[in-house]
C-alpha cells in the first residue's frame, strides 16, 4: 500500500470507539537501515491548530485492522500516548 492510499484513511480507537484523526498529516518513523516502520507519528488534534508538535505514536503492533476507509487501531498496546518532537 502507498503512503498516498494510507492518507486518505481515518484512524479510529478500537477499544473506545474514539476517533482519533486522519492520516492526512501523520508522519512515520522506520528504521533507515532496513526500511521497516517502527510507527505512524499522528498529530494530535490541539497541536495542529496551535503548532506545538505532539504526535500520538502508533506503533505497527498496534494497528489491528487496515479497511478501505479507515485505519483501526488498539490503545490498549499503547504504552506510552503522546510524544512531543
């Protein structure tokens, strides 16, 4: 899948229900030896609108459903919810 495809999609919580934004302007960390993502870096909704850079970490474990209009994720496996870069 391309990250073009990846953007267009909703990034729903499984446990609560909550959505939790868009990929639309999510960013990803991988490892640049192998290529592999370590996780989608999602902007929280304040920080958009304020520019402070906080990003809810999505690690691929994390992710347990890619569908055609959204991206179901599992909080429970979060360890830790808000990273500011």
């Amino acid at each position: 899948m391309r990250w073009s495809e990846l953007a267009e999609k909703e990034c729903i919580d499984l446990v609560g229900g909550e959505r939790l934004g868009d990929l639309l302007h999510a960013d990803m960390s991988f490892d640049p030896q192998t290529g592999k993502i370590h996780a989608i870096l999602l902007p929280t909704e304040s920080s958009w609108f304020k520019k402070k850079h906080r990003f809810m970490e999505l690690t691929w474990s994390m992710i347990r459903k890619v569908g055609p209009e959204m991206l179901i994720v599992d909080s429970l496996d979060r360890k830790s919810s808000k990273k500011q870069f």
